[in-house]
C-alpha cells in the first residue's frame, strides 16, 4: 500500500510538473520572438558590452543602458535619414508628376510596347485614359478593398515589430545587467542534461549564430554601398536613398534586385540604354557575388559547415520561421551536423579498436 501511494505522489508530482512547465510557455509564447532577438543581439554584441563595462568601471546597469541607447540610436538614425531624404525626393517627385500632365496626358511610350506578354495592354490602356475613353472609376473600386485590407495588415505588422521591438530591448537590458549569471546558469544545465559534449554544443552555436549575424549585417551594409555605387555611377538619381533601401532589403534573399532592377528599367525608358546594361551587369556580378561570397565566409568562420548547408539554412529557415529563421536555420543545421560528425567519429572509432587477444585476456584475468 505504501508503495501504490509513493507512486501516486510521484505521477502527481510528474503532471504538476508538466503543467507548470505547460503555463510558463503559453505565458512566454507571445515573447518568443523578442526574447529570442534579445538572445541573438546580446550574444553577438557581448565583446562590446564587455569594453563599455570596463569603460564604466564594472558598472553593470550604466553599461547596460549605454549599450540599449547605441543599439537604438544605431538602428533609427538610418530610419530618420532615409525618411528625410525621402521627405525631400517626394516633394520633387510631385512637383515633376505636376509638369508631367500639365499638358495632360502623353502618348503611351514607344518602348512600353516592347515590353513582354503584357507591353501592347499596358500601351493599349494608356491610350485609351490620354484619350480620355478610359475612367479610372472603372478600376479603383476593385482595389480599394484589396489595398485598404492590406494596409491594414501592414499596420497590424508594423505594431507588432515595434510591440516585439520594446520588449526585445527590455529584456536585452536584463541580459546584458545578469547575463554573465545567466550564461553560467545555461552552461551548467547543458553540462547536467548533454554532459561533456554539451559545452562543445553550445560553442558551435554561439560561433553559428555569430557568424550569421556578422554575415548577415555585414552583407547587407556592403550590398547597399555597392548599390549606391552603382547608381550613382549611372546616374539614377537619390541613389544614396536607394542604397539604404538596397541595404534593408538585402537581409532578405535577392532583396536588391528589387531596387537595382526597376533603376535599370528606367534608365532603359530614358534611353540611356548602355547605363541600364551597365547597372544590370553591376548588380548580377559586383552585388549578387558578395552575397554569395562574404555572407558564406562569415557564417563558416569557426564552424565545419559545408557551403550548401549554409544555403539551405538560411532559405529553409526563413520559410520556417519567417525572418527569425535567417539565424536560426543555419545554428539548427550547425548543432545538428556537429552532433552527427561526433557520432560518426565515435562510430569509427568503435570500429577501428582492436580486439583483445585470448591470451592477453587470459593474462588479464
């Protein structure tokens, strides 16, 4: 009777378990995204919070708030700019549509008609609204609703990046305020659950997810000065605007294609045919090839991971987990490769040991 009641209290004591650790995800689920970004940042800008420390004299919390304040001020002064910058190009932008119909509506171009599949029904409409038989009654209605639910989607997104974004911040302040204690903390739990390969684990991933981010960033800042470059040698104008754009959307695969490629478009309307050729070539060879080498070379750095691999993570991972999954894929693959190599080695090793002779085992004995 003694015994049924012992494991009675342990089943119980099991399931109040799991319940807890139950609740405390269903509390956590709406944060997982922030914490996980506070994780990411704190891990990859822990050298630097290291020499603020050491500036401060060892002062945890001023480091800390130093630290928030850099990272913030870093991340929107290049928001501030490209808004300015933005300000001014649209006040000229309308100005120039002014001039544009002052004298109504022009011709359809002549190289609109070339365009593939759909040049000659984009001319023909054109046509048709300069000659004043199409009303742009008869297509709005249809978009309205399709454009007033998607800028609802778009507002409901941006509220939750900055709703994710304060709370990342937050939460980045305690890591960097108690994170020495922390890291011990997840170190001694690995070490209690995977045992000696644990810290070898966690070092990969460290190292993985450094390199991403290093990767990541890096590329993008070097994409978008090449952009830059690029335009402004054509001679498309706000090519410094563009080269932020180009920046922010190179942390996505082929992101700058979707700034360089509609500049060499216009170019092409301009006539400046051998500059278009020019900024395709520039994108295809100097941006896209620095995709393809820094980011790979920074991700490798320190972990044995194969240049497909890397592929695989960060497109696979984005599809997983959205734009988390950029620095999440390419760690998952990282950890579960290092474990897979270990046990292939330990494998072999098991295999290549000799056996015993039946005289040595004797003498043994």
């Amino acid at each position: 009777m003694e015994i049924t009641v012992q494991r009675v209290e342990q089943l119980l004591a099991i399931i109040a378990l799991v319940l807890l650790v139950a609740g405390c995800i269903a509390v956590l689920a709406p944060f997982t995204v922030a914490i996980l970004w506070a994780v990411i940042i704190a891990l990859t800008t822990w050298p630097a919070y290291r020499r603020v420390r050491s500036l401060v004299r060892g002062r945890r919390t001023l480091a800390a708030t130093i630290m928030i304040l850099l990272l913030v001020t870093a991340l929107f002064m290049p928001m501030i700019v490209l808004a300015t910058s933005l300000a001014d190009d649209a006040a000229a932008f309308i100005r120039n549509v002014r001039e544009f119909f002052a004298d109504g509506v022009p011709a359809a171009p002549a190289w609109m008609f070339g365009l593939p599949l759909i040049g000659d029904r984009l001319a023909g409409l054109w046509t048709d609204f300069a000659a004043g038989t199409l009303s742009l009654g008869q297509y709005l209605p249809k978009y309205i609703q399709s454009a007033g639910s998607g800028l609802v989607k778009i507002g409901a997104g941006v509220t939750q990046a900055l709703f994710d974004l304060t709370i990342g911040l937050v939460t980045l302040f305690f890591i960097y305020q108690q994170g020495g204690a922390g890291g011990r903390d997840l170190s001694a739990l690995a070490q209690r659950i995977g045992g000696d390969k644990s810290e070898r684990l966690l070092e990969v991933a460290a190292t993985t997810m450094k390199g991403v981010v290093y990767g990541t960033v890096g590329t993008a800042i070097a994409q978008g000065i090449l952009t830059a470059i690029g335009l402004a040698v054509s001679g498309v104008p706000a090519a410094t605007v563009l080269g932020v754009i180009a920046g922010f959307a190179a942390l996505f695969p082929a992101g700058p294609v979707l700034v360089w490629g509609p500049a060499a478009i216009w170019l092409f309307s301009q006539g400046d045919f051998a500059w278009g050729l020019f900024l395709i070539g520039w994108g295809a060879v100097a941006v896209g090839m620095s995709d393809n080498v820094l980011k790979p070379m920074f991700i490798g750095q320190g972990v044995d991971l194969h240049f497909l691999l890397i592929m695989l993570g960060l497109i696979g991972g984005m599809i997983a987990f959205g734009f988390l999954g950029i620095f999440l894929g390419p760690t998952l693959l990282a950890v579960g490769y290092t474990l897979f190599s270990e046990w292939r080695a330990m494998r072999r090793e098991d295999q290549t040991d000799p056996e015993p002779a039946a005289g040595q085992g004797a003498a043994a004995d």
